[in-house]
C-alpha cells in the first residue's frame, strides 16, 4: 500500500484509542511505536500496562497544554539527558496527567513508568520500582528475567538495562523515557542518612539522551540519600502544576462518601477499616476472611455500593499470585480514613495480626495469602511495631516460606534489615543477637557456590542467571574471582558491552584488572579502539580512587593493560610513576622486553630471561623398561610390580603402553595385570597410591569408563578425587562427557571439583546446551544443600567457650558434638577435657574419647588447612586405622590439652584486637555494625550480658527444629 494509512493501536480498558498516520509503503499489520519490541521490532505488551490502564482517567480534561508540554520535552534536542519533575499539591491531577501521557506518548517516544502508591505494599518502594521497570525493560528488551536477583544485583542490572533501551532507541531514531510518578509516597524514604530511596535510583546522568519525568509534591523534601549533584536537586527542573477542577471535585465527592462509609452497614465499615489498617493491597478473599462475610458480598460491595472508595489493581504476578487486589483510591483518602477511624483502627489490626499469628502457628504453609508475606511486614514497618517486626525477622519458615515464593532470601534479608533498623537506636542485645543469627544462616545459603558457576552459566547462554548468582556470593573475595571469570566467559561469546558493565564492579583490584585485560585482548582482536581507550579510562578511574597502599600494584597492573594495547610510551611514563623501587624496575623492564630490547635486558641480568631447557632425549621403550628388578609375574610384557616400587612401577607401565599403542589387546592385557598389581599392594596408602597411578595411566591409554569404576574404589579422599580428576580430563578428550559426569558426584569438595565441572559442562554444551544446563542447576542445588549445613564451626566453636564459661559442662558437649569440623571439634573437646580432669576423670576421658575419634577423622589436607596438626600434634598418617583407645594416656594428653588451650586463648585475645571488640559501645548498633564478623565477639558478649547466650542458643535450636520438621509441600 502507499500514500497514508490510519492505524488504530488497542489498549486497555480505560485507556483512550490513539490513531497515529504512517507515510510510505507499508506492508502488513501496523502497531503503535510504544508496541513494539526495540530489538526485534515485534510488538509486545507488559503487564505493568494494564496497572496504568487502571490509574488513568476515564477522560483527561483542560490538560492540553501539559500533554503539549510534555511531548516537546521528549522529542525536543535541546532536552536530551534532561529532568522535567512536576510538582503540585495532593489533588491536583498529577497521577491522571502522567497515566495519560504514559497510555499515549507522542509518536517515538517510548515510555518506561512506575507508579508509586503509597498505599500498596508491592508498589511502594526502591524494590517495588526496580522489579516493575525491570519487567518493563526485559519485555521490550527481548530478554529473560534473571531468576536469582539479589538486591544489589537487581539495582545494577536495572541501571544497564535502562542504558540498553536508551541506546536502542537512539539507534531506532526514536525517544526513550522514563516517567516516576508518587516520589513523595515512597514509603522507603526515612529521615535518617541510611535512606533507599526511588529518586536515589534515578541516573544521575541519564544515557544515550534518556529523559526522566517525576511528580510529586512539595513536601516531604528530597530524599537525604539522593547525592549533591543530582539534577533532581536542581531548581530549574521544577514545574509547577495547576490543580484539576476535575479532581478537586472527585476529592469532595470521595470525602462525602467516606463519611458515609464510617457510618454504614457492618459490612462496609469492617471492608473501609481493615483496607486502612492493613495498608490496601488484600485480595476479596482476605478481606472476606478477616470480615466474616462471603467472597461475592465482599466483592459486590467493592464494585458497586462503595466503588467510588476504593479501588482494584492487579495482584503481584511475580509471586505467582494475579488475583486482584483492593485498596483506597487516593493516598489523602487513606490518611483522612486512619484518622477520623482514631482508635477502631487498632481492632481492625489486631484482625490481622490474629490472621497473620494463625498462619505463622502453621509454619507459614504454601496457600499462605501473598499479603501475609509482603504486604503484612509493610504494614509492621508504617506502624513501628517492633516486637512484630522482631517476630517476622527471626521466623526460619517464614524465611524458608519467603525463599519458595521469591525464589531467594532478598525479602528475608530484608525483614531482618527492617527489624535491625527499628532496633537501632535501642539497647537490647538479646534482639540484635537473635537477628544476627538469622542473618548467618541466610548468609551462608551461597557460601558453597563454586566461582566457575557463574562463568558456565554465561558460557551456555544466560548471562542474567551467571550475574545474579556471580553478585549473589557473601565473600568478597569469591565474588571478584566469580565476576572476572565471567567476564572473560561474556568475552568469549562476544559480548563485551555486558563484559565491561561487569567488570567496572568487580571490587578485588587484580580481578578487575585481569577482567580489563581480557575485554582488551577481545576489543583489539575486533578493532574496537574507542572500547580501549573506554578501558584505559576506567583503569585510570581506579588508580585515582583506589587505596594510596594499592596505588602502585594498581600502576603495575595499569602497565601490564597498556603493553597489552601496544601503547609502549604511555606504559613507560606510568612505570615510571611507580614510587616502590622493585615495583618500578619491574614494570621498566616489561616495558623494555616488549620493545624487544633484550641486549639491554641481558645486560642488567632480567631474571624474567631464562635461556631455553633442551627437551630430554626421548628414550625407547624397550629401554625403559630394561633392567626393572621384579617384572609382573607371568608377564609378557615386563613391568615392575607395584608393590615393590610404584614410582618406577607406573613409569614403566606408561612406556610399555606407549609401545603398544596399536596393539589394543596388549594394552588390555597390561592394564588388567596393572589394576591386579595394584590392588595387590599391602597398606591402605601405597595401595590407594598404586591404584591412583593405575588410574591415570588407564584413562590416558583410553579406557576412561574402566579407569572410573576404579578411581571410586580408592579410599583416600585426596588421591580418589585426584584420579576422578585424570579420568574426567581423559573422558572428555576422548568425546565421552556422559563418563566424565557421573564423577562430578564424586569429586565435590575436592580441590579439582570446579575444573571437573568446567570441563564436563564445556564438553556437554558443544553437544547439548540444555543438557549442560541442566549439570549446573544440579551443581548449584548441591552447592545451596552443603550451604543448609548450618550452624557452621564459626558460630558454634564461639558458643561452647560461651557456654563452657558458664559451667555448663553438658550443654557445651552437647554443641561441640555438632561442630562439623572434625579438628575443630576434636580441639572443643579437649579443651572441655581440661578443666574437669582432676575433679572428675571418668568424664575427662569420655571428651578425650571424643577427641580421639575425631582425630581420626582428620585427614592430612583437613589438618594441614585448619592448623590442627600443629595445636593437637596430630602424628604422620597410619597405614591402617586404629580402633581410638578406651582409656586414653591421661597425663601427656592433659599436657597437650594444655597447651592447646593456651594457644587458642591467645589466638582469641589476638583476633579481639583485630575485630571490633573493645572498639564499640554494646549498643544495638554497634552490635549490629560488627556483623559478619560478629562471631568472634560471642564469648565477651555472653560474659558481659549472661541474657544473649540462652537467646543465641534458642534461635539455633529453633532453626534446627524447622529444618527437621520441613517436608516437600
């Protein structure tokens, strides 16, 4: 067709037809520009529309100037980058401009909107906007949502995001906006400097010509945590908006029908009072629960009889709940309720509570109603009811119940933030403890993620998931080392904008710099020299900011970056601003190698220049095996017998093999008589030695399935994970993954684990990427499940010198028994042996007996990490284990408890100095500013206040009584 087409785009109910004109010949359906995807160009549709739909106006009067307005301030050139924030009184109409202008942007401009309403819990806060817009941006973006978000996670992907829709809609040639309507409602904005604000959220310097449009009233002022520079801070931002006749007469009318309501029919004085108490946000069946009467009177009433009150939005689909739900029209109109109800309000909240305490008696079940895990604690929160908040936050179902709906422990951590926060200017140290134990359980859930998880998950094609779960680790250190990997794994699928997003937040300084290293070497493979000099500026922005003791290992890193990109003079000056004199002399002498200087380098004896190792003859075969003193018996081909030397044994095995490479019924027959030695081998360690070298041996010469049978049967931990290893490596070479993944199994908790899985799941995505996805679902549940092993030796070791010191001999064994740590455990032990020795031996040999048995627990690696070797004087390995003596040597024993008691102590006086003890009041707030390194403090804590250890040790128990009770739903 050509010439002009009118095109009509639907919308939803309440929102008003548009009819737009397109010049040119145009083929097939026509759609809205806001419709349509900004990658693809489909046309799409986000639920958050529909919740405007139902804010908007039926019909906008006298507002033609506005919309004029505001249509020239999103196309004009002269605004790009540009704030324009509407400010007015309450009933002035400004919640119908801005959803009227949202349904009905201008042609090319696309709008990006939240709508913050105070009286909906799901919709009134920093994480209600970053979850809404997120949905909006992923939607037109084409992208998935990311299942494993953290709060921090969530705020830098929302801000990248806004950056991609920005830059797309340059590239489209069209407008892109964001419009933030209710700041003065954000319900989390406090007075105090820790404020969270949404306009603190808003880009400081919006990207790629993106406008930002806000309304809101005069007061309350701009949030403390919204920065300096700001342009929200800027009076030049400000128009003012006339009020809307319009609304100042539905603000008349909705207040002569709240007077009615307050003396109506039960009915519609219970629905008015509970809405106001619970804050909105409950579904007709709540409120029919709360009030007696039946789902279809409530839902009569709320459309028909008193529909001008109050009004029906979506529910949150991404709790998986899309009832509606009810809540007051107007933010005035709830304010103006809770004040005339005055003190009925309190009966009406003590319905909820009753109704929230029912379900919390049930361990919160499954068809727990969505407002009883979101809009409840928002509810506590407007109240101040600490003693709730403090009830809610320290609830192990409730969390786990929270983990099942969100899909993570974000609104758990959060609870316990908003009760730590409501505690903060108080004393009591019992709460504080009790949160502090919640938040270590929490805490640990991703503490056994491997760092290569995130990179894999990048690798098989979801970047969202790989960033989330990378942010998601509590180490900092693990984090930084999980976000280069998966820089360099978004490198190599080629997706460096993301890449370089990621790394500028990597907080280690050698990860962010080997992260810049690997974005380098891909940009300059592409030619992208505006990318380098992007990078450049960047490791520039870090040695400015960074700690002046870093500065230098941060030049040496930056001179390693410019060498990287050939730009020899610029690394030459910045080494020589390198004030270390080693430091800088090494850095020179990068610089001078690369230009190929290396007279000059021999010269001043480089010790990076090493003069070339010639290869060792190679030897034959025939030779090796020359000579060997004691050849298997029966044999054909002579190999030395593992017994007799297992070094010389393999050496001539894997000769052997070699010489027999195309001859695979010898190989057979050496392998088998191989396998026959080596389990032959007396002693438990040179047999687990043998048959490790045998395992290797067989996976090399291809026969990875056999080599696995046999690895499993090797009972040293170390040396079976390091066969398993050999085997993984040996399968997947050989095009056999599926051999290689049942030994995944095997090898977690070995050093060799993240490789193996690296390996396998490489290997699985060439073939099969769902299948590799699957491989690290199942790696990422196991690592959550060992994470549940909770308490951990760090909380526990802490408690029994606590409960030690009170006498309490039975409980403090009681605890150590469950330390998991065998060293560890074994050290609670004797310590707890020592005091009683002498008044009651028959129970000091009982702990030793304990100690003992965990000492044999304690494998070389397990003692050599932990230093038990040293405090317990643990001796060499034994061949075979020994049965752990009844009676155990009491007097050198005693002396080695001793002593190990002394150390310990002295290791806790050192370590106190190092933390915070002695550094801060026992405030709540201090406390509470000491977590994670809160552990360390239990022992002066309990001293000094008797009252936290029962509360410590009853929230332990509490969670441990949840975690048996807890079956599948």
């Amino acid at each position: 067709m050509s010439g002009r087409r009118e095109a009509t785009a639907g919308t939803p109910h309440g929102a008003p037809a548009v009819a737009n004109s397109v010049s040119g010949t145009v083929t097939g359906d026509v759609f809205q520009v806001r419709d349509v995807n900004l990658l693809t160009g489909s046309p799409v549709r986000t639920r958050y529309r529909q919740q405007v739909a139902r804010i908007a106006p039926a019909e906008l009067v006298g507002r033609e100037a506005e919309l004029a307005e505001l249509a020239e301030f999103c196309t004009s050139a002269g605004t790009a980058g540009a704030y324009r924030w509407w400010r007015a009184d309450p009933w002035s109409g400004k919640s119908a401009l801005l959803s009227w202008f949202v349904l009905d942007p201008p042609p090319g401009v696309r709008v990006v909107s939240f709508f913050i309403t105070a009286r909906l819990a799901a919709q009134n806060d920093r994480n209600a906007f970053i979850d809404n817009v997120l949905e909006q941006l992923v939607t037109l973006l084409d992208q998935d949502l990311p299942p494993f978000l953290t709060e921090a996670t969530r705020e830098a992907h929302l801000l990248g995001l806004l950056a991609e829709a920005a830059h797309a809609c340059r590239a489209r040639g069209e407008h892109f906006v964001l419009v933030v309507d209710g700041l003065d409602e954000d319900r989390g904005v406090t007075t105090r400097p820790d404020a969270h604000s949404v306009a603190a959220l808003l880009p400081a310097r919006p990207p790629a010509g993106m406008r930002v449009v806000v309304a809101g009233r005069p007061n309350p002022p701009i949030p403390a945590d919204v920065p300096g520079h700001h342009p929200l801070r800027e009076p030049g931002v400000v128009r003012v908006l006339s009020p809307s006749p319009k609304a100042q007469a539905e603000r008349a009318d909705m207040e002569r029908e709240l007077k009615r309501l307050l003396h109506g029919s039960a009915l519609e004085q219970d629905l008015l009072g509970l809405l106001a108490a619970a804050g909105g946000g409950l579904t007709a069946a709540d409120l029919a629960t709360l009030s007696g009467a039946s789902t279809w009177e409530v839902e009569d009433h709320l459309t028909t009889v008193t529909g001008r009150s109050f009004a029906r939005r979506a529910g949150d689909h991404r709790l998986g709940d899309p009832t509606d739900v009810y809540l007051l029209t107007h933010e005035e109109l709830q304010r103006k309720t809770v004040q005339m109800l005055g003190r009925s309000l309190t009966a009406y909240r003590d319905r909820v509570h009753a109704w929230a305490d029912d379900h919390r008696a049930r361990d919160w079940p499954a068809d727990t109603p969505t407002y009883l895990l979101h809009g409840y604690h928002a509810m506590l929160v407007a109240a101040g009811d600490t003693p709730r908040l403090l009830a809610c936050a320290t609830d192990p179902a409730r969390h786990d119940r929270l983990r099942d709906r969100f899909g993570g422990d974000v609104a758990a951590m959060a609870e316990i933030g908003a009760a730590s926060q409501a505690l903060a200017d108080e004393t009591d140290l019992v709460a504080v403890s009790r949160l502090a134990v919640h938040r270590d359980r929490l805490t640990d859930r991703n503490a056994h993620v491997p760092p290569v998880l995130p990179a894999l998950w990048a690798l098989v094609g979801n970047p969202d998931r790989a960033e989330a779960l990378a942010r998601s680790l509590p180490d900092r250190d693990t984090q930084s080392l999980a976000l280069r990997q998966l820089v360099q794994a978004l490198c190599r699928r080629g997706d460096l904008d993301r890449a370089e997003s990621v790394a500028e937040s990597v907080a280690d300084t050698a990860s962010f710099f080997a992260a810049l290293v690997a974005i380098t070497e891909e940009a300059l493979a592409r030619g992208a020299s505006d990318r380098v000099r992007r990078l450049l500026a960047m490791a520039a922005r870090r040695v400015r900011t960074g700690p002046p003791k870093q500065r230098d290992s941060d030049l040496t890193a930056t001179v390693k970056l410019l060498l990287k990109t050939g730009d020899l003079d610029r690394a030459e000056a910045v080494a020589g601003t390198i004030a270390d004199d080693r430091e800088r002399a090494a850095a020179a002498q990068r610089v001078l190698r690369h230009r190929g200087d290396a007279g000059v380098l021999k010269h001043r004896g480089d010790p990076g220049v090493r003069k070339p190792v010639p290869a060792p003859p190679e030897r034959d075969a025939a030779e090796v095996v020359r000579g060997a003193p004691a050849p298997i018996a029966g044999a054909a081909d002579p190999v030395t017998e593992f017994a007799a030397d297992p070094t010389r044994a393999n050496r001539e095995l894997r000769a052997a093999l070699r010489a027999a490479a195309d001859d695979p019924h010898r190989v057979t027959r050496l392998l088998h008589r191989a396998e026959e030695s080596a389990r032959a081998v007396p002693g438990k360690s040179r047999r687990d030695l043998a048959m490790h070298l045998v395992v290797k041996a067989m996976a090399t010469a291809g026969h990875p399935g056999r080599a696995g049978g046999l690895a499993r049967a090797i009972t040293s931990g170390i040396r079976r994970g390091d066969a398993c290893l050999a085997v993984v490596r040996a399968a997947v070479a050989a095009g056999e993954p599926a051999v290689a993944e049942p030994l995944l199994d095997v090898l977690k908790g070995h050093p060799g684990y993240e490789l193996a899985l690296a390996t396998v799941v490489r290997a699985v995505a060439a073939l099969d990427v769902e299948r590799a996805g699957a491989l690290l679902l199942k790696a990422e549940r196991s690592a959550k499940a060992r994470a549940d092993a909770w308490p951990k030796p760090r909380l526990l070791m802490p408690l029994v010198e606590a409960v030690l010191a009170t006498g309490d001999l039975a409980e403090a064994e009681a605890r150590a028994l469950a330390v998991s740590d065998p060293a560890l455990r074994c050290e609670a032990m004797q310590r707890m042996a020592h005091p009683v020795h002498r008044s009651d031996p028959a129970q000091a040999r009982r702990l030793l007996a304990h100690a003992a048995a965990a000492r044999d627990q304690v494998t070389r690696r397990t003692a050599h990490k932990h230093g038990a070797h040293q405090r317990l004087r643990i001796g060499p390995e034994r061949e075979e284990a020994d049965p752990p003596a009844d009676d155990p040597p009491a007097d050198s024993e005693f002396v080695r408890i001793e002593d190990a008691a002394r150390r310990a102590a002295q290791d806790e006086h050192r370590q106190a100095q190092r933390t915070v003890l002695g550094q801060v009041d026992w405030s709540a707030a201090g406390v509470a500013s000491t977590y994670p390194g809160w552990h360390s403090a239990i022992p002066r804590l309990c001293r000094e206040h008797p009252e936290v250890l029962p509360a410590i040790l009853g929230e332990i128990d509490s969670i441990a009584r949840c975690e048996r009770s807890a079956t599948p739903d």
